[in-house]
C-alpha cells in the first residue's frame, strides 16, 4: 500500500512540475515575442512542444499492454522524449518485453522520417510476393505493415521487426525468437488506433 501511495505522489509531482515547465515555457514566449526577440519565442516555444510531446508520450505508455504473451513490460525502462520541432521529430516513446534472449521492443516515433519511404514500399503491388520471402506486407488492425524476418546467425532463430505507418507516427515493434503468428499475435494487442490519435 505504501508503495502504491508513493507512486501515486510522485505521479503527481511530475505531473505538476510539466505543467509548471510548459506554463513557464509559455509566459516566455508570449514575453520575448512582445519584446520583438523572435529567436527566444521560438525556443521557448520549443521547449513547450517538447513538454507536450514527452506528457502525450506518458499518456501512451499507459495503452501499451502489461505483458506480450509470457513477456512482462519493463516499465522502468520505459523511455519516452519530446524531441520538439528539432530535426524535424516529435515524440519518440519506447517500451521493452521480457529479458533473456526472447524479448518485445515497441517504439513509436512521430514524424518519422522512414514514414515517406515505407508508404512508398506499400504502396508497390509486387512487395508483398516476391524477393526472398524475408519481408512481406501484412496488415495488422486495418493497417498495412512491413514485416521482416532475420535470421539470427549464433541461434539460428527467427527475429521480425513489424514496421506500422499510422498517418505521421510510425510504430515499430521488434520480437526475437518468434514465430510469425506470434508476432502478428502480439502485435495485435498493441492499440494502434488510440496512439495513431494521440501521437497526432
């Protein structure tokens, strides 16, 4: 019970030192822009995009499922950034599965700059069936995916990473030693629908 409590106020206090950033991020821009500095608007404006992304990427990590299969989450090695308007990214959240040498990486990233050449593959007819039969289009929740299968040279087992575009955020997740109904399995558990409107 104890434990639980402590979650809870330290749940909250991060909670209100976000707000505090983003609303002492805002009082800056709005002050520098009045000022004529365009250059610290921006980044304190920056900086409130960073604050934004890193709570939605919070927000996220709580639809994630506990476990994959036999696989518990690692939630204290859950990572999720606002990156902001740098580099062109926004929000990049990161949650792992099992430990050992079977595990489960999900990673969302937002304004993903693999998202243009991933639709164009999907959007090629002839992917789906054809070269060596290590990659294939698959469609997982209504949405279509790339699905590669590696060999692992030292066990000889079956690595797939799933490679989902939802509109600007792709969501990659990474299984080793599975097999593909696993995968497409667990990847079904995943809420792509609900992070496809939250990572907006």
């Amino acid at each position: 019970m104890k434990k639980i409590l402590t979650l809870l106020v330290i749940s909250a206090c991060a909670h209100v030192s976000l707000a505090q950033d983003f609303n002492k991020n805002l009082a800056d821009a709005r002050s520098s822009y009045a000022a004529g500095n365009l250059s610290n608007s921006r980044f304190a404006m920056e900086q409130m995009l960073h604050t934004l992304d890193a709570a939605i990427g919070k927000d996220i990590l709580k639809l994630l499922p506990p476990k994959m299969d036999a696989l518990a989450a690692n939630v204290k090695d859950d990572n999720t950034t606002g990156t902001g308007t740098n580099a062109g990214l926004g929000l990049f959240v990161q949650r792992t599965y099992g430990t050992g040498a079977k595990t489960a990486t999900v990673d969302i990233i937002n304004n993903s700059p693999l998202i243009t050449s991933l639709n164009a593959l999907l959007a090629l007819p002839f992917i789906g069936r054809g070269g060596d039969g290590n990659q294939k289009v698959v469609k997982v929740q209504g949405y279509k995916a790339v699905l590669t299968k590696t060999e692992n040279t030292d066990t000889k087992k079956l690595d797939y990473d799933l490679q989902v575009p939802l509109q600007n955020t792709l969501v990659t997740f990474k299984v080793t030693e599975a097999q593909e109904a696993d995968v497409l399995r667990m990847a079904n558990t995943i809420p792509l629908e609900k992070i496809a409107q939250m990572a907006q």
